[in-house]
C-alpha cells in the first residue's frame, strides 16, 4: 500500500501578506497585489507593475550578516519555511533529523543578486564581491533551509521554473513513498529578477494594468514573486505527535505536452491528461472534485488551452465547478506559483472558503466557466485540485482532499 | 475505450469536432484499475527497472563505443581551453566536448531553437534511443517519460540574454534567447523532438543533479506509473561558468599550491578541472525490456538519499551522509564489488568519501574497487548522466575503467582506487555516488543482470 501523507505546515509570503493569516485574509477579501516596481528600475519596459513582496523588513529575521549573504529569494524561502516548520509544532515535537528532507522548486531563484554581480563587471563599473554568486545555482534556498535547521534527509530542486514548486510536492511526497522521510519541507521560492520580467515582456506576454484571468480583455501575466512553503508528513507519523493536520495530499500527475517551446496545445489536450493522470493517482473519480485552483496565467492561450482540458475532463459538470485564478492578485510567481496556490488550495480545503478571480468584467465566449469572479465563495469542498503549466507544456496538477481523521 | 473519458468525449466531439481520441490519448490504460479507482489503485506496483540503453555525449567520445574505448584506455578530455579567453583566471583548463555536427542528431528545422546544452542534451537521447533499439513510435507515448538533471542548464543562453539586455536595455531582450535560457528547456527540446508526452521533469540541484533525476525515473518506473523513461541529463561549459567557478575559487589550482589538473584521491589533489557533456540512461520495467526483447546491461535496484549540514558551499565533512546514502541504496551491502566514486579533486569531498566507504565497509574496504570517472571527464553538476552509463558499461563488460592523473594515494583516502590501468572483474553490483555542496548526498544502487 502506497503512504497516506498529509500537510502539517503551510507558510507564505506573497504580495498580498508575509504570513499565512495575512494572505489568507488577503485573498478571500479579493486583494490586489499588484503595483510598481521597486527592486529595479522598470521605466525602461513597457509595463512597469509586479506583483512585489512589499512590507518586509528582513531585520526583523535575519542578522545583518545573514542579510549580506541572504538573496532576496533565500530570505523569502527561510521566512515561509520558518512559519509552516513552526506552525507543524515541529520546533517543538521531538523527530529525527535524519528523515526530514528538501525538496523546493525554482524558478529565477537568486538570479536578482548574480545579476548585481554580472552588471558591474560587465560595465566595469565597480568590484561587486563574488559572494553574490553563492546564488548562481538554483539549489540555494534549498540548502540554506535544510542547514538552517539541521535536516539531513533527502534534499533536491526541480527546475521546471512556472510548474517548479507543484512538481516539488509531487517529488517530495514521493520521497515518503520511497521510505527515505516522514517529513518533507516542499514549495518553492521566487523573486523578481531583470532576466525574467524582461524575458516575459520580449515575448509580449505581460499585462500592463493589471492582471485579469480568464477575462475577455486579458492581456498576459504578472509577474510577482514569494514563497509557499508545506510540510508534508506521513499520516501517522502525524498522527501520533498529533500535530495539527490541515488536508490531506492525494497525489498528482505529471506530463508533457511535447507540443511547443512556450505555446501551451490549444486544445487542452494536455491538460486533460495531467489532470486525468493525477486523478487516477489520487484514486478520485472527476466527479468528486469541488474546486480547481487555475493555473490561469491570463496570457490569452492559456486561459483557453486550461478551460477546454477541464471541459475534457468534467464534461458538462465543468460549469458547476468554482475554479480560482489567484495569480489575479499575487501575480504568477514562477518558481514558488505552484507553493503559494497549493497553500491556498489547502486553505480552501481547511476553511470552506474559495477565494476569487480578481478583475473579471468580461467574460470570454473561449473560456466559459465558473471563476469565481471578484467574490470569494463559501462551499464545503472535499476534493480540490492546483493546476500548473510550465513553459514547454510541463503540466503538474496535485490533487488534495479535506482531511478526515475516520476516513 | 477507456470509460472515464467516454462521456467528455463525445460531448466533446459535437462541441470542437475534436477527432476521436484514442485510448491512450488520454493517459489511462484500460486496465481495471483505473476503472474501479478506490479499490485498486492504492495498491503499489513493484517492478525492476533496467538500464537498456546508453546515450553520451562527452570529452572522450560521442556514443558509447568511443567512450568505453577511451574509458578503459584511460584517456582524459582535459585540454586548455578552446572559444574564450582563460587570460584573466588561475586556471586555463577544461574537459570540453569536440566541435559536433549536431545535424547528425537533430532533424535541421528543430536545431536552431536549440542552444548548445539543448543540442548536447538532445544528441544523447538521440544516441540513447538508438542505442536501446527502441521503436517510439509503437509505444504508447504518455507511458514514456523524460527526467534530466542540470546544474546550470543554459548558463551560456542566460549570459547572452542578459549582456544583450545590458545594452540596448529591454528592447535587446530577444524572446527566442529567453525560451531557451529556463532550465526546463533542455528538457522541453527532447519532448518535443521525440514526442515524449509522459513524465517529465527537471531537477536543478548542483552535483546532484543528474543522479535526483536517475532517482525520480527509478522511482516512477518501480511503481508501474511509467513504461520507459529517458534519465540523465548533463551541462555546458561557458564562459560564465567558469568564471563563476574561478571566481568562488573551487578551479584547480585557484588560489591554491600545485600544478593544475585532476587528481581524484591524490594527496596533492588541488580543485576541479570544470568539463562537460551528457550522458542519458533508457530505464525500462523489466516485463517491458522482456516483451521487446532489449539488450540489458544492467539493473537500477536501490537508491539513498540524504543531507549533509556543514554549509552552503561545503561537501559532507565527516563522511557520515554519504556512508548513509550508499546504505539506503544497496540493499545487500554484501554485494558490492565496485563504488564509482564522486571524488571530484576537491580537498574535502575526497576525503569524506573515503571516510564514508570506510564507516560502511569497515574491514572490507580494501575489497571494494574504487574509481571516479571524474578524473577523465572532468566536474561538472550534470555528470551523473555520463558517469552512470559508464557505470552501466562496466557491469555488462567486466571491465573498471582507471582513475587517471592521480600519482600518489592520499593516506587519508586509503581505498582500493583502480590507478593507472583498467581492471577486468567480475562485478555483481556497483554503487554510484553524487555529492553535491550545500550537501545533497545520493547513491544509485546498479546489480549485474545476469547475477543473481
């Protein structure tokens, strides 16, 4: 029999709150965290607006030392692991070090400081020190947190940078299937970077208002940045310290679409199958999931490549299902998307609460489903689903049910 | 047809006039249980994985028969550096891969979305596909899966991308730079050109890279979600990158005594000499190598994984994860004829190798031959591609390709290290080790086929 796993810690920071009440609050309330940029000078791009971390004084965790060899993506990865480690009681439970793994998804990760270090020797300027290049490997935030607390369990990094961190919980839950931890640290952490957002605006796919999924007049993404960070246990290793359980992780698919380089396959076809082969995983049939998290980037095909794979897979029921576009107002988060949605999608199962799709006037005649638009809705929700798509048709859906201590 | 997808389907049909998808389409084998969910599909499966195809793309040869043959003869791929100036460094070598004819690999349309690591990438699946005999197109191609492994991926992409946003500012931006530079591409560009619609992932995690994605492919497989999957994955070396290296100061000789080279275990061992290069396993159910009669070299039985704490750029000190790592993986310790060692030249990790063979292997360490495959194909984060399929190869021929350039045996690494010239042995399992800095330790456990 495969391990019954379970989340017993989430943690956040995010455009719309640095900690889990806060977001949560944030995102049912429908706010938009969407405004100028800051950590560079955006006046030479066409849009100027990111969903930015904002209201985030690292002094207020890390010593100055820290701060000098911290990247902005390593503190906000060590702040959400931080409050999802504590709120799992496990700085309190007594648990052996040794299967306590890492497993966290990137996206640009420290790219913002390995950009510092490269625009002065490039322009030959000033001397900046090559400390800044810890950051150059991806793998960073994952080390940083697994020596911060001492975890000497398993510990990798996926890649797949807008599906990163979904792709992370599917390794992480794994890494309990394998037997080689009873709990793992999974998510991911992001931060802005000139590499990205210009990345993303040369290919003419970010909004310059704001960000509108699923809507008629969308005009692409945003690009935000955060961390999600869950802890994900074996049930009854949780169980018997009785650690606080908020749902339960069922398991996920992954595929590819094997289709184009950024263009997702218009059909939805797979999306279908993603979503197919993370229900058969699950062991849930379409017909018990109440609530989706959208990948829903509001670039204008995506938004109708995931509507037409859900019509696929729920038929004419697809309508009936409330279905979140999130990025709406923390923006997409590249590698920490995944982490941040899947803490909502938790959310949602623990509280009965979906929270909207922001800014949704018009409704497109290619994407006619429920979104929940501008008004966060109250359902009792068993079964919930996370989309994320990653560029090259790298498709990650987790799939999570409300936690039963009978069932 | 597959029952689940019956009733979206021909809704389906009338909306879109989507063509009838087949079965297979739509990721679901038409197998009991994925009609009756519940009851059955918590069950695990437990397969056996083997290795049934080897594709490398490296400094001592494209294809496997090149580099066997430069393996067990012991040649090294470490040269000075050719493409840019090494002026300003301590060090001027690398372990480069030769000018390719990519054409020969990829179909020409498909190569200029490429970047170099996509090519090299590519090439080797290519070359493992061949290898394997592997029919795609009569396989069902959501059972086939791909899961590569990068340190850095397209370091070279990204440093053009971001001197050309340097200086003409977002408008130099190029978007086609830019959907190659994730590191996902790589992974991306081989679905694409084999029409790879199952698994796949990409996993980004210093030395360890590559190994993780062996892992992952291994775990998938063991657990019948998968038929085939095409595991491995490599890196480039680019200026950046060695200038990155330079500049963190873990090149040979760096800031350091000594005469610049590879030297596994060596008491003078001084850095890496950075190389590059990929190398893929085919990975296959056992019952699936069966049916299409494949030639296997060997099986994938175990794996370990575990953390090491000494710091962010720091390798296991004590040896006490790595001994732990090859514990997990190798289920019969007893076994082990041959550990294809992660010895990477560096101070540390060598000696916390060797500690970790001695904590695991105590009295019998001196029976346990030793080799690291660095020492001819040079460090680098995606080289357990490379090193896994030489590994594989060595089970199926019986032969232990040297460690090279290493003169005198560090008293501290007193293992049995196979110098000088290859060694033929009967080898009924082997371990290989990845260690990564920060600390992400990870043994393969690989048994003799034949063997029982």
């Amino acid at each position: 029999m495969r391990k019954r796993v379970v989340i017993t810690g989430l943690g956040v920071v995010s455009a719309v709150g640095n900690s889990l009440p806060e977001f949560w609050q944030s995102l049912i309330e429908g706010k938009d965290g969407i405004k100028e940029i800051t950590v560079f000078d955006p006046s030479a791009y066409r849009t100027k607006i990111a969903a930015e971390v904002s209201h985030l004084d690292p002094e207020a965790h890390f010593s100055k030392k820290e701060i000098r060899r911290l990247s902005r993506c390593d503190q906000f990865g060590l702040i959400a692991f931080r409050e999802a480690w504590k709120s799992a009681r496990l700085d309190q439970d007594s648990h052996d070090k040794e299967r306590v793994g890492v497993v966290l998804g990137a996206g640009s990760g420290g790219i913002l400081s390995v950009e510092k270090y490269f625009r002065d020797f490039y322009q030959g300027t000033k001397k900046s020190p090559p400390s800044l290049l810890i950051s150059y490997s991806l793998a960073t935030t994952t080390d940083h947190i697994a020596i911060e607390s001492g975890l000497r369990g398993p510990r990798t990094t996926t890649a797949t940078v807008c599906s990163s961190s979904s792709a992370s919980i599917g390794v992480a839950y794994e890494m309990i299937q394998m037997g080689l931890a009873d709990v793992m640290v999974t998510g991911g952490s992001d931060s802005l970077c000139e590499v990205s957002y210009s990345g993303f605006s040369s290919l003419k796919l970010v909004d310059p208002e704001n960000c509108k999924p699923f809507d008629k007049r969308r005009q692409g993404l945003v690009i935000g940045e955060g961390a999600g960070v869950l802890i994900l246990e074996e049930r009854e290793h949780a169980l018997k310290r009785k650690a606080p359980i908020h749902a339960e992780f069922l398991g996920f698919g992954i595929c590819a679409d094997a289709y184009h380089l950024t263009a997702p396959e218009p059909n939805g076809e797979g999306v279908e199958r993603v979503v197919r082969i993370a229900l058969a995983h699950a062991g849930v049939s379409p017909e018990e999931v109440d609530t989706i998290n959208a990948h829903g980037t509001a670039t204008p095909f995506n938004d109708i490549a995931e509507t037409r794979g859900i019509k696929r897979v729920f038929g004419e029921r697809a309508k009936e299902i409330p279905i979140s576009g999130i990025k709406s107002m923390i923006g997409h988060c590249l590698g920490s998307a995944g982490g941040i949605e899947a803490v909502a999608t938790v959310m949602t199962l623990e509280t009965g609460v979906i929270p909207p799709t922001i800014h949704y006037e018009v409704p497109d005649p290619l994407c006619d489903l429920n979104y929940t638009p501008n008004q966060s809705v109250k359902k009792d929700v068993r079964v919930a689903l996370s989309n994320s798509f990653a560029f090259g048709g790298n498709n990650v859906c987790l799939v999570f049910r409300k936690f039963d201590e009978r069932g | 047809m597959c029952v689940w997808c019956l009733g979206s389907l021909m809704k389906e049909d009338r909306i879109q006039g989507v063509g009838q998808l087949r079965n297979a389409e739509c990721g679901l084998r038409n197998n009991d249980s994925f009609r009756n969910p519940k009851s059955e599909i918590r069950n695990r499966e437990d397969h056996r994985v083997v290795i049934t195809g080897l594709g490398i793309v490296s400094s001592i040869g494209i294809g496997k028969e090149a580099f066997w043959e430069n393996c067990l003869r012991g040649t090294s791929g470490i040269k000075p550096i050719r493409g840019f100036d090494v002026g300003a460094y301590q060090s001027c070598l690398g372990a480069q891969i030769p000018e390719i004819d990519f054409k020969a690999f990829i179909k020409p349309a498909n190569l200029r979305r490429m970047d170099r690591i996509g090519k090299i990438v590519v090439s080797s699946v290519r070359l493992a596909i061949d290898d394997s005999g592997l029919n795609l197109k009569g396989e069902d191609s959501n059972r086939v899966g791909i899961s590569i492994g990068t340190g850095l991926g397209s370091s070279d992409t990204v440093d053009q991308f971001f001197r050309s946003l340097l200086k003409e500012g977002p408008i130099g931006a190029a978007p086609l730079l830019f959907q190659t530079a994730v590191p996902n591409a790589i992974t991306s560009h081989c679905a694409i050109e084999y029409g790879i619609k199952g698994v796949n992932i990409t996993f980004s995690h210093k030395e360890s890279s590559t190994e993780m994605a062996m892992v992952f492919a291994y775990h998938l497989l063991k657990e019948g979600r998968t038929d085939i999957m095409f595991a491995g994955g490599g890196d480039e070396l680019s200026e950046p990158l060695y200038h990155v290296y330079s500049m963190l100061g873990v090149l040979s000789p760096g800031r350091r005594k000594g005469i610049e080279g590879m030297r596994p275990f060596d008491q003078d061992r001084n850095g890496i000499v950075l190389g590059e290069g990929s190398g893929i396993l085919v990975l296959e159910t056992l019952e699936h190598a069966k049916k299409r009669g494949a030639k296997i070299y060997a099986e994938m039985a175990g794996v370990g994984l575990s953390g090491s704490i000494d710091g962010l750029l720091r390798y296991d000190l004590k040896g006490d994860s790595i001994a732990r790592a090859m514990s997990l993986a190798a289920q019969k310790l007893g076994t082990v004829d041959y550990i294809s060692a992660a010895a990477n030249s560096t101070p540390d990790l060598d000696r916390a190798e060797a500690l970790g063979i001695k904590k695991v292997y105590k009295e019998r360490t001196k029976e346990i031959s030793v080799s690291s495959f660095k020492s001819m194909v040079g460090e680098f984060d995606g080289s357990g591609g490379v090193r896994a399929c030489g590994l594989a190869l060595s089970l199926y021929q019986g032969m232990i390709p040297p460690t090279i350039g290493t003169k005198h045996l560090d008293p501290q690494c007193d293992l049995n290290v196979i110098l000088g010239q290859s060694k033929k042995m009967e080898i009924r399992s082997a371990i290989l080790n990845g260690c990564s800095n920060g600390g992400s330790n990870i043994s393969l456990w690989f048994k003799n086929y034949s063997s029982p």
